[in-house]
C-alpha cells in the first residue's frame, strides 16, 4: 500500500480549506513538473492564489505535516515514493506575472519569476548584474534556496532582502545576513516558503549586458546538454577543484545505470536517457561517489536536492567511506 494519503491528510484540515482560493489537489503526479521528468505524487499540493492565501494554508496545515516548496523543479530529484506533507508551487500570477518594482538600482519581483525572465527586465532596465541568470532555468525562489550563480556571480551578491512565509503562516523578512549564503546553499529556515526578494544590481548600458548575456547563453550551448533531462551540476565543486574532473579521472563519463547517465558531454551532468527512474538516477549518483572517492579520495557532495520516500524496498545507500 502506498504511504501516500493526500484525501486522509484533507480531511485533517477540516472546512477550513474552503475559504482557500488557491489551486488545491491530493495524490498530485509530480513527474511532468521536473526536469528530470520523474518522481512520485505529492501527497497535498497547492498553488496559493497570492501571499494571503499561502499564509492561510500554512496556518490550516496541522503541525505536523512538512512542507515542501517546488520552483522549477530543475536542481530537484523527487523520488518514486512521492512526497509525504503538503507541496506547494508559486506558478500563479502574483508570484510569477513578470511584474516588478524598479527603484533604480534595486529591484524587486515574486519568487516564482524565472531566473531569466529577471535577466531580461533588468537589461530592458539597462540594470546591470543579472546576466548570470540568463543562464540558469530555475526560478528566483530555488536561486535564493541555492545560492545559484554562474560566470563568477552568485545569487548573494546581488540579493538586499526577502519576503517569506513561515510555517506558522507569518510574513516574515530577512536580511542579507539572515539568509546565510554559501557556496550553493542558504542557511535560512528549511521551512520558509520565500515569496519576493529585492536585489540590487548595477547600472549599465544595455548593449553591454546583452553581450554579457549572449556570452553566457553560448558558453552553455557549447558545454552542457541544457536540451536534456538532467539538473545541471550533480555535485558540489569540492574546495579547490572540479567535481566534473574528478568524475572523468574515475573514468564515468558517460557511466550508466538503468536509465540514467553522466553526460557524456559534461560528466557532472547526470541524465534521463528516456526511461530512468528516481532509483536509477539516486542509484548512479552514489555509485559516481563511491568511485571517485576509491579513485582520488575526494567525497563529492551532492549539489541538487533529493526528497521523497523510495517505493517498492528500491532504497538507495548514502555512499560513506
Ligand atoms: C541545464 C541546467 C543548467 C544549470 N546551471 C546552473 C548554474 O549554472 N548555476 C546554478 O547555480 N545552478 C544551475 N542549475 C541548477 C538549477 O537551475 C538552480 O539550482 C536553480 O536555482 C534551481 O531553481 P528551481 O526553481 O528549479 O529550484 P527547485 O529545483 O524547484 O528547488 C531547489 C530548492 O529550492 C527550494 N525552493 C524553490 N523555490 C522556493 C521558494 N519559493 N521558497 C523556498 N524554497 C524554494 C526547493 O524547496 C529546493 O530545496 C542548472 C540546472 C539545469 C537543468
């Protein structure tokens, strides 16, 4: 029997889901919304209509049930098992609807904003700094989780301060500090749903930026598979060196298992030829681990995150030495 119950966990939020305008579902298939284009059901999934009704939810929501927060789903693994709790996405159009506040030289926009969509404002603004996220098709809220930068620039370095809701339901906002950014990582609240943040970036001619962000956009073209069904970067570049030389000295460019793969094109982009599932790419992350490890001593972190219950006894082992 499936642990994924999404009608038993309604029916604990009693009639108060009614006043709820937002989308609302159980046993919700999650696999069309990720890169990878696999995983299992989330067990509540909701698409709050605005802030005020995601602040609703969350106080609806009994205590107990974890939340989890889907951007674009493309630096997410979610397994075959589904995810236990309530999901929710911010696709609706007061986080997503391209609207932002300029104030030369910040800018503020919804979480929900693709990361490229707010390179294009702010070159249309003739704001420079954004350029970086021309090339990262994730969403502004999974940029802030993972501190995502690119061409030498990070999320951090243009951030000012973020709205977010908590768990109890409350606006809450943080600082620069208070989001505690490293190198592909927040340190803010696991249970934050972010909602708006407020950047600031430099001013600059927009032929200029346009240039920084074709320079990107052919970088990409050249060097990652952008057109496959991958996450970008599987591991964490360990201190000092290349996750992807690593897995190239071990000789797994190209390593398969079931129907997952590393690029043979850039090897610490793993893939879904077609037909993998969850397990099959899990599988050959921690195998990649192991082998780089036994090869050179280097323990690679995983980069994207991975959630969700495994299903049919197909558990995968965390690689420890
Ligand atoms: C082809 C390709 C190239 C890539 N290149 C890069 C690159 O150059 N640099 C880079 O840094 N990354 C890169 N990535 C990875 C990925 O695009 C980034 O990590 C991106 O920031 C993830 O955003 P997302 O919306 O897809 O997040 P998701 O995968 O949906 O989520 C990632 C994390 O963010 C959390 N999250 C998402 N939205 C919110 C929110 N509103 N509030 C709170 N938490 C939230 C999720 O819970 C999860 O923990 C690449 C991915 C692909 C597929």
């Amino acid at each position: 029997m499936s642990d994924i119950d999404g009608d038993a966990l309604l029916a604990r939020m009693g009639t108060g889901v009614d006043q709820l305008r937002g989308r609302l579902r159980t046993n919700q298939p999650l696999s069309d919304y990720t890169w990878f284009r696999v995983g299992g059901p989330a067990e509540l999934y909701f698409v709050p209509a605005d802030v005020a009704d995601l602040q609703v939810f969350l106080k609806l929501l009994p205590e107990d049930v974890p939340v989890h927060v889907m951007g674009l789903a493309s630096n997410s693994l979610i397994r075959d098992g589904g995810l236990k709790g309530a999901l929710v996405r911010l696709t609706s159009r007061p986080f997503n609807d391209g609207k932002v506040q300029l104030d030369m030289p910040r800018i503020r926009a919804g979480t929900g904003m693709a990361d490229r969509k707010l390179a294009a404002i702010a070159r249309d603004a003739g704001l420079g700094g954004f350029h970086f996220y021309h090339g990262i098709p994730g969403s502004l809220g999974g940029a802030l989780r993972m501190n995502a930068g690119a061409n030498g620039v990070e999320t951090t370095d243009r951030l000012v301060s973020v709205d977010a809701v908590n768990r109890q339901g409350e606006l809450v906002t943080l600082d620069h500090e208070a989001m505690g950014f490293t190198y592909r990582h927040s340190a803010a609240p696991e249970d934050l749903v972010f909602v708006s943040a407020l950047f600031e970036g430099v001013p600059a001619p927009r032929e200029e930026i346009e240039a920084a962000m074709d320079t990107v956009q052919t970088h990409r073209e050249e060097n990652q598979p952008i057109k496959e069904r991958t996450s970008g970067s599987t591991f964490k570049n360990p201190s000092g060196g290349s996750a992807w030389k690593c897995i190239d000295a071990a000789g797994l460019r190209g390593f398969q298992v079931g129907g997952a793969q590393m690029s043979p094109m850039h090897c610490n982009f793993m893939i879904n030829m077609g037909d993998a599932t969850a397990y099959d790419l899990e599988s050959l992350g921690e195998t990649v681990r192991k082998r780089v490890y036994e090869h050179s001593g280097t323990l690679l972190q995983w980069e994207g995150k991975r959630m969700g219950l495994f299903t049919n006894g197909k558990v995968v082992e965390t690689f420890r030495p």
